[in-house]
C-alpha cells in the first residue's frame, strides 16, 4: 500500500493531513506539491479539485479521500488496518501504472 498526499503550499488543512499521515506506522507515504510537475500530472490523471487530496494505492486501485475533517484521521488509519492485518486490496478507481 502506498499513500501520496498531493498538497498546496497555502492550505493549512494540507498541514493537518501531512501531521496525520506521518504518524502510520509501516506505510510508504509521499507528499507531493500539487504545483509541482509531478504534482500537475496527478492531479489531472485522477481529478483532483480540492486540497488536500490523499490516494491511497492498493492491489490495482486507489481510494481518493478530498480533503481534510474529525474523520479523515480514523479514515486513513481504517485503510492502513485493513491492508496490514487482511492484506486485502479495496477498489474505488482502476488505475494504470504509466
């Protein structure tokens, strides 16, 4: 499993996210400047509008969580858990690895 954090420089909610998502355990995490050039083709490939967007990429898939409340913290840890302990993939969006 593998969590990117696509993120905007003026968003304090961003921040938050970013906090919560280094606090997991165990899971490759990458954060990524929506500005950036990596950062622009992301957010044109799954559609992302608002900041901060978090994929989360799992057997196949990604799961895309649009930006940040009381809920995203047991939201990302959810995802984490059911990876770890059933290692079992989730499907929201069928992506390609071009």
């Amino acid at each position: 499993m593998k969590i990117v954090i696509l993120y905007t420089e003026d968003c304090p909610y961003c921040e938050k996210a970013i906090e919560v998502v280094k606090r997991l355990d165990g899971c490759d995490v990458e954060f990524i400047d929506a500005d950036s050039e990596e950062g622009r083709v992301m957010v044109e490939r799954y559609g992302v509008k608002y900041f901060p967007t978090t994929l989360i990429f799992n057997s196949g898939y990604v799961k895309k969580i649009t930006g940040f409340s009381r809920f995203y913290e047991p939201r990302i840890k959810m995802y984490a858990k059911v990876e770890k302990f059933c290692g079992k993939g989730f499907g929201e969006l069928k992506y390609d690895n071009r």
